[in-house]
C-alpha cells in the first residue's frame, strides 16, 4: 500500500515535471507571453557569442547569405548594422519568428508571370521601361525584359524563409537574438569571408599555376593542366569562421582553390588578415602577391585594390585533406569581402 502511494506521488510529480518542461521546451511564437518569455530569456540567459557562431553558420541558419553585418555577408536582405539599435528584442523576435507579418520597407518581394509561363519571385532591385532586375532567394539576378513579362505582382510573403528559424532549438534563437541586440560581439564578424567557390582537388604542387587562374569564373567549368573537368561548388565557413572542405576536396596530397571579391569603394590599400594550416598561394587579380610554404595564424597581408570589384583566388595546399583557411579584412569600412559580385 506504502508502496502504491510513493509510486503515484512520483509518477504525478514526473508527469507535472513534463508539463511544466512542454510549457517551456516547445517553439517560441508571437503569444504576449511566449515574446515576453523570450524577452526575459535573453536579458537572463543570452550569449551573443553563441549567437555570432549561429549567425555565421552558414549552412544552417544561412543568416549571412542573405544579410550584411559589419560588412560580411550578402546582398539579398537588408544591411542588419541597424538592427540593434532600432529594432527593440521583441521586434527582432517577431521579425524572425513571422518573417512575412511586417516585411521591412524597400524589401518586398515581387512574383513575375512571364508569357513563357515560368514564374520568378523576387525582390525588385530596378524596374525600367526595357526591363525588370529580380534579385532571387539564392541571390541571382534575373532581368527580364517587359515585353515577357504577362503579369507582376507584390507578394505579401517574405522572401526570409521562417523555417530557417523555426528549425533552431529555443536556446539558440534566444542566443541568436541576444547577438543580434549585441553591436560588441557583431564587431567581430568584421568583414570576414563566410561563403566562397571551391574547385578540386588539383594536384600537390601549389606553386604550379593551373588554366583557371587566368580567369577565375564560378559559372564556366575549370579545366586542370591534365584536362581534368571541375565545377565550382559554394562552400560556408563552420561557425569558427574557417573553410575547412569535406568531400570531395577533402583529399590527402592535393589541393584545392577558392574564390572570392573584394569590392572597393575606390583604388586603395587594404589589409587582409589570414589563417591557414598548411601552404597557400593567394593571387589579387591573377597575380599572386602571398606565398607560404607552411601554416600562418592571422597573417596580415597589405593589398593594392582597384576601384571596383576585385578578385581573390587562393591555392590551399591539402597534405592531409583537413586543411582549413579563413580570411578577414582588417577594416572593412568601404569594402566588401564576398562570394557573389553584387552591387
Ligand atoms: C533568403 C534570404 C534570407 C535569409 C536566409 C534570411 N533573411 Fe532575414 N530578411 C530577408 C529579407 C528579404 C528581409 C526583408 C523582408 C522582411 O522584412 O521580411 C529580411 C528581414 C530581416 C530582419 C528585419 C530587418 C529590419 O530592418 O526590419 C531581420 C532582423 C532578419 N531578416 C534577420 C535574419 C536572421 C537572423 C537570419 C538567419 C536566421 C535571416 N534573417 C535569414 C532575407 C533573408
């Protein structure tokens, strides 16, 4: 009998520990109390620098292909600098968790009908007599010329995926908002590469120039100097900021290339900060201009950039097919280091 009642006082405690746990465990939504519960949560127990790594995990949350922070990232959604600033914690909250509730003004998404049929959405980067400039989810400009267009519309829905969000567990979106409300910790992205194209693997030998060096282009197949066929591929950072390649560049005794841009607001002299763990060659506009034969730890490279865009192309040595890099400009006022050349 004793027994009977400690077993129901302990099963009635678990399942009131359960529920209380569903209460706090499920996704945060736009509920007065679940926002205040977030809001609480990342007064008390938020960590920007978590939040930074999520942020910059490009693969997952996939913020920094869309967004710019401290000069990093892409052209697609709108400069996030302000944000912290502006935007109260709530407001972020709600503009992540219901991206479409309240789309932020400039940044609308439009659906093209085209004659063809093919349908296109978009945010609309120019509308001219001739021709529509959508610029697509994945970053990719589409021009369009009126005569093919058989109907356009503003879409209420925003072209920031909620699912994105909506895959995170609790502790990271409130660790994602508290970086977010954070401009110290957002400094330290400062002007970091997190995307960039990948060709591989070459042979070893880094020094030895390959065909595609002359005019590196991620939309035309590389060829090797044993007539070997590669595709440019994107790759992200993992949240320590570094590429470090998994198959099928991740190859004992070979090597791969990046790429990536340098936009210049004028010609110039920049500093670029650079880690590597093995050799690498860098070349700024096909001529290279940083070699070394072994592992450098924040390695600060000064470059002549040209008004414009600039290329950047590194030749990574691969001896043990673990080989990591990862790149930064030291200032990034008036630069943009970039996988995608948009203005
Ligand atoms: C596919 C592109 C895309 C991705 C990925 C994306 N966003 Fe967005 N984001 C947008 C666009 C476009 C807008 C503007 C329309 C709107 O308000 O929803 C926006 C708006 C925002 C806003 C509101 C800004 C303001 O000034 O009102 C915030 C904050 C934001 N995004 C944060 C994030 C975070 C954090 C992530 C990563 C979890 C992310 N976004 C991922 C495209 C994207």
């Amino acid at each position: 009998m004793r027994h009977r009642i400690v077993g129901t006082l302990v099963l009635a405690l678990l399942l009131k520990g359960m529920a209380g746990l569903a209460a706090e465990e499920g996704q945060f939504d736009l509920s007065p109390r679940s926002l205040a519960l977030l809001e609480e949560a990342v007064r008390k127990t938020g960590d920007p620098k978590s939040g930074r790594e999520i942020y910059s995990d490009t693969r997952d949350a996939q913020c920094a292909n869309c967004h710019r922070l401290q000069g990093t990232g892409a052209h697609v959604g709108p400069d996030l600098g302000h944000v912290a600033e502006k935007l109260s914690i709530r407001e972020i909250a709600e503009a992540l968790i219901a991206p479409s509730r309240k789309l932020t003004e400039g940044y609308e998404t439009y659906t093209v009908v085209r004659t063809d049929g093919k349908i296109l959405s978009g945010l609309k980067i120019s509308d001219t007599a001739d021709a529509l400039h959508l610029r697509d989810q994945l970053g990719k400009d589409h021009f369009i010329s009126r005569s093919k267009i058989s109907r356009l519309d503003k879409s209420p829905v925003s072209l920031m995926p909620s699912r994105l969000v909506s895959r995170l567990s609790r502790q990271d979106l409130v660790n994602l908002v508290s970086f977010l409300k954070s401009p110290g910790e957002q400094k330290l992205l400062d002007g970091r590469l997190l995307r960039a194209w990948i060709a591989g693997p070459f042979g070893r030998v880094i020094k030895k120039p390959e065909p595609l060096e002359k005019d590196p282009d991620p939309s035309k197949v590389a060829a090797s100097t044993t007539g070997k066929l590669f595709q440019w591929k994107l790759i992200n950072t993992r949240a320590s900021g570094l590429f470090q390649p998994g198959s099928p560049f991740a190859i004992p005794k070979s090597s791969f290339y990046l790429l990536g841009w340098i936009k210049s607001d004028r010609k110039r002299k920049a500093a670029l900060r650079i880690d590597h763990s093995s050799g690498i060659r860098i070349l700024l506009n096909s001529s290279t201009v940083y070699t070394s034969r072994e592992a450098g730890m924040d390695k600060r490279l000064e470059v002549d950039l040209q008004d414009g865009w600039n290329t950047i192309l590194c030749r990574v040595n691969n001896p043990a097919g673990s080989s990591t890099c990862g790149f930064r400009l030291e200032s990034s006022a008036g630069l943009r280091l970039c996988a995608d050349r948009q203005d």
